[in-house]
C-alpha cells in the first residue's frame, strides 16, 4: 500500500516512503542529466572546481530518481599531473547516493588514462557524468585541462526540445527532369519518448533559364520508410524565392533520420534549385 505525495506520515507510520518519492520524481523527468549551474573549471592545483547546481540522479531504473544539490566548490579528490607523453580524459562527476554508504551528494572526478586517442574513464554505478576534461600532455594543474564536449542535460517530461535537427544542400543544379524521387536532404535525430515533431522544408528554385514556372512534388521519409501521400506539389516561379512545406509526424524513441525527396512534375517546364535546401526538425513536445 502506498500513499501519495504531500501526505504526512501518520501515527501507523504510512506515508510516502524514500522510494516511492524517488518513483515520483522520476516521473517528472525524460532523463538524468543537469538541470542548472554545475560549471566545471581548472585551477592552479590539482582539484577541479564545479559550481553550485543541481542535477537529476538515479542510483539506477528501479531506485528512482534524486534532485541533487550541490552547494559549489571543489572535487573531493584530486588527479594527478598530466602524462609526459599523452594527454588523458578527466570525468568530473555527481553522486548521489540513497542510503548506501550514506546518504549525500558528493561531487568527484575519475582520472582517465593517458593514450593516443583519449576516451573518457567508466563511472561508478549511479554516477552522473558532469563534465569531461582533457588534462594535457605534462599538464601541472587543472587550469591546464580544457572542457572536452558539452554537458548533457535533464529533460522535464513533456517539455519542448526545440530545434533538434538541421540539414542543408546547397548546390545549384537542374532537376532531373523525370518521374524519379531524388534525395534533396536528410537530418538525423534522437527522441528521448514519444514525440510529435514538425518537419520543414525550405527550398528556393526559379524555372530554368529564369522565364518560365514550373512545380515539383515532395514526400517525407523516416528511417527509409515514406510517410506521405507524395501528393504534395510545390510551385516554382520563374523568379527566385523561397518555398516552404512542413509535416508533423510522431517519432517514437531512439535516433531515426528523416528524409525529403522531390520530382519533377514533368507535366511543366524543367527548374533549376538555386543553393538553398534545408530541412529542420522541431520537437513539440510528448506525443499523445
């Protein structure tokens, strides 16, 4: 039997247990991740300095998830001097732990190995990874390291991700003048979950030789597979301007790459693309 959050323990002790507050959180977010601050930066000794943030932890799936605070300062431990022959990897990391050895925050960093080709070190269990750096060759200090990638960040659930895929063409050719589809551009994307995204083309084309107008037909493909009716006809005029179509379909999660073909409508005069065709994939939210 479980209770509901916000409901104070009674005197038979029932109420929300560590756990299911740890479920319910959970439920709040697509992922683990940063939230806000947590900024990491080098110093003049051998510690890394991270700002005050939080993050969103999880011991693991079936532990839940913990909204982690950290008050700002510097990692409990220290790294060594930079390799004299390779630089190496540093992963500064959260961990949050849940009752197990105890019940705080700490903040760490795991020293990577020195190689040709760095790769950043494997975390403890529950770790989250804050941010990588790249401690140099022969490096004396932290200060010496540079941030390697980019932080990964928590995704409230069902909130908007913006922007998640681009692609362009932008070479001025012909059409082919047939019945074939002809690939214009392709963006690969990832989704957390389920979610409606919309899909827009942008192109700008003129009837060849810039006198006459024309009009070419669209269709969207996910992963290979065609989505639309390809009925979808665009017009061309003979002068130079920019066209634009969207679609809204649902992605389910994971990556997936999204296509735009076109074909000529040969019932009309050939075209001409004039550099500049995009696609642009944007996340509207949790698809229901």
């Amino acid at each position: 039997m479980v209770t509901a959050l916000g409901v104070d323990v009674d005197t038979s002790g029932n109420g929300v247990d560590p756990l299911t507050h740890r479920n319910i959180i959970k439920r709040h977010w697509v992922n683990t991740g940063v939230v806000g601050g947590l900024a990491v930066s080098g110093r003049s000794d051998l510690y890394y300095a991270v700002s005050a943030g939080m993050a969103v932890c999880s011991m693991g799936d079936a532990d839940g998830y913990v909204e982690a605070y950290w008050p700002g300062g510097v990692t409990e431990n220290a790294v060594s001097a930079g390799d004299g022959t390779y630089a190496r990897i540093d992963s500064v990391y959260l961990l949050a732990n849940t009752g197990t050895p105890d019940n705080l925050v700490h903040c760490m960093v795991m020293q990577g190995t020195p190689a040709a080709s760095p790769v950043a070190p494997t975390l403890p269990t529950g770790a989250l990874r804050v941010q990588d750096m790249l401690m140099p060759t022969s490096g004396s200090k932290t200060g010496s390291a540079s941030r390697r990638g980019s932080q990964n960040y928590a995704i409230a659930y069902g909130s908007g991700l913006g922007r998640i895929g681009y692609a362009e063409n932008t070479t001025t050719t012909e059409q082919a003048y047939n019945t074939n589809w002809y690939t214009q551009v392709a963006a690969t994307v990832r989704v957390p979950t389920d979610r409606l995204v919309d899909v827009r083309w942008t192109a700008r084309a003129s009837g060849s030789g810039g006198s006459t107008e024309s009009s070419y037909y669209i269709q969207l493909l996910i992963d290979g597979t065609v989505v639309s009716d390809g009925q979808d006809e665009i017009s061309v005029p003979a002068n130079y301007e920019r066209k634009q179509f969207s679609y809204s379909p649902n992605l389910t999660p994971g990556e997936h790459t999204i296509v735009i073909q076109a074909k000529c409508n040969t019932g009309k005069p050939k075209f001409t693309w004039r550099g500049i065709r995009t696609i642009e994939v944007f996340d509207r939210g949790v698809a229901q």
